[in-house]
C-alpha cells in the first residue's frame, strides 16, 4: 500500500481532486469513472486520486488508475461524519492537498484550521516586472 505522498505519475505527484456534490455510493467503478469526467472534468486514467462523499458524509470512496486497473477504497465511519474541505459557492469540485486528504480521513476538522503565510518564490520575469 502506498502513502498519499508517494502517488506519482512519472515525475510528478498525483493530484487529488474531490467532488463538491455527494455521490451514491452504490456507484462502482465504471460510474465512479464517468463522475469523474463529467463531475470534476479530469481523465479518470490520469492517475489521479479522485474523492467522493455520501449524502450523509459518513463515507468515502476514492478511485484511482493504477497502470493496468482502477483501484477503489471505501471507508465507512461507524460513528460520526468527515469533516469535509470549504469549497466555493458553485465548484464542481477542489483540490486537496495529501495533508487535507489525510486530515480529513484522521476526523481533524479542516475548516478550523488556519494557514499561515508562507514563502513563495516567484519567478524572475515576475521580479523584473515588480522592480522596474
């Protein structure tokens, strides 16, 4: 089993996109597939971890394309929902990062959280234009 850091699709980390809408869970991996280019307008063969939640937020599933198939986790909370990500008024769907994943499967609720400022280079065209 691989970490959620580890998803690479050559040299590049597999993106994590969620659905904004709650999705039957009866969905299987066809459907889920279909979601995923309808929904969130990504290649479900893409590599890419795609989320999605129930009504009830109390499930998940994840679908990802692993080289020769599609693999599908599920998890059913026996108590409690997922604290799900904000998302923006009329987003299909968001993209999390591997620690949101993670936080969000561990029941830390994310919305309380607060980033703080980081660095952020900025390329030299950027610089150039600021300076002169």
């Amino acid at each position: 089993m691989h970490t959620l850091d580890e998803y690479r699709l050559g040299t590049e980390r597999a993106r994590i996109w969620m659905a904004s809408e709650a999705t039957d869970m009866r969905c299987g991996f066809d459907r889920l597939a279909e979601r995923v280019r309808v929904v969130i307008g990504e290649d479900p063969l893409s590599g890419h971890l795609f989320v999605f939640r129930s009504r009830r937020g109390d499930r998940l599933k994840i679908l990802h394309w692993d080289r020769d198939g599609f693999v599908l986790w599920y998890k059913r909370l026996e108590a409690g929902v997922f604290k799900l990500p904000r998302v923006e008024q009329g987003a299909r769907s968001v993209e999390l990062r591997a620690s949101e994943l993670a936080m969000m499967l561990d029941g830390i609720d994310m919305t309380k959280l607060k980033r703080t400022p980081r660095y952020r280079r900025t390329n030299a065209s950027n610089k150039e234009k600021v300076a002169s």
